[in-house]
C-alpha cells in the first residue's frame, strides 16, 4: 500500500505539464486586478453615500428655523456645516478635506438669494428653486447645500512614466430640501 500511494504521489508531481502553471499565472493577477477594482470602486460608493447624507444632513438643519417666539430666524451657514461636519466625523470621513463647490442653480423669484459658505468650503443657498421653469404653479422654494469631496485611490501596476498610479475623483453633493416657512 505504501509503495502505491508513493508511485500515485510521484505521477502527480512529475506528471503535470507547464500548462497548468502558465494559466495561473495569467489568470491570477487579472483575478486580484478585478477584485482590487471592486474594493477601491465599492469604497468611493460608500464616501459617495457618506458625503450625500451628510449634505442631506445640513440641508435638513437649513430648513429649520428657530422658535416662534423668539423671532423664527433660519439657522446660520456655520450651523448646517457644524451638523455636515459632524456627520462626516461619525462616517469616518476627513472634514478638512472638504472643497468648496458651487453649482448654478436659479433663485425665486422676488426672494433675496442668499449663498454662504462657511467652515470647511460648506455651501449653503437659500431661496433655491427647486422646480422647472416649465413646471405649472408656482415655484417651490428651498435651500441647497452643496460641497465636494475627493477621494483618491491607486492601481498597484499603474507606475510612472507609463501611467499614474493614483486616480482622484471630485466626489459632488448637492442636496436641495423644500422649506418649510
């Protein structure tokens, strides 16, 4: 029995052809490429989400205003990038990374437009369209916060001077909420 599975171990050791090794390692880097892609790309879908919640965060903060009784006056700028920065910290996310964006947006009609940005590139509109031109009725008016974050990852074969091995990608949010004045 012994000198049968020793004869089985040799015809297994000595009797694989190259072929075998020379698909792994074809097949093997490509597998880690793929499966290196769908952890970087499925990291910048969750910074993604994160950054939009915590846009959506702020513009949930803006749309509050303060008691009646005492004037019911909106909350600063620097209150809704206090409640997106936070949101941020509780992600895991850097907040000083934060960078100022600031997309055209139309403004109703006979309302002041009031844009500030405040504490960390934090852009915060008042007065904010949110409907078409087109639409029929009167416009619906709102804020919009907005911010842009990056988010940078690396391809460990991308090497200079062939190609870059770290790709940045502007991560946008821009959040609009009705108002509720």
């Amino acid at each position: 029995m012994a000198k049968m599975t020793n004869f089985n171990l040799r015809k297994i050791v000595t009797g694989t052809t190259a072929s075998e090794i020379a698909e792994a390692a074809l097949v093997i880097p490509i597998f880690f490429m793929v499966m290196l892609g769908i952890y970087w790309f499925g990291r910048a879908f969750n910074s993604y989400a994160t950054i939009n919640h915590a846009a959506r965060e702020g513009a949930l903060v803006a749309t509050t205003f303060s008691c009646a009784s005492c004037g019911n006056t909106p909350v600063t700028a620097l209150t809704v990038a206090n409640a997106v920065t936070a949101r941020l910290q509780a992600s895991g996310l850097d907040p000083s990374q934060i960078q100022a964006y600031s997309p055209s947006s139309l403004f109703c009609g006979g309302a002041t437009a009031t844009c500030n940005s405040a504490n960390n590139n934090i852009t915060v509109c008042s007065n904010v369209q949110l409907t078409s031109v087109t639409a029929p009725g009167s416009p619906v008016c709102g804020v919009s916060v907005s911010f842009q974050y990056p988010y940078n990852f690396s391809l460990p074969f991308a090497v200079p001077p062939y190609g870059s091995n770290a790709f940045n990608l502007q991560l946008k949010a821009n959040v609009q909420m009705r108002g509720e004045y």
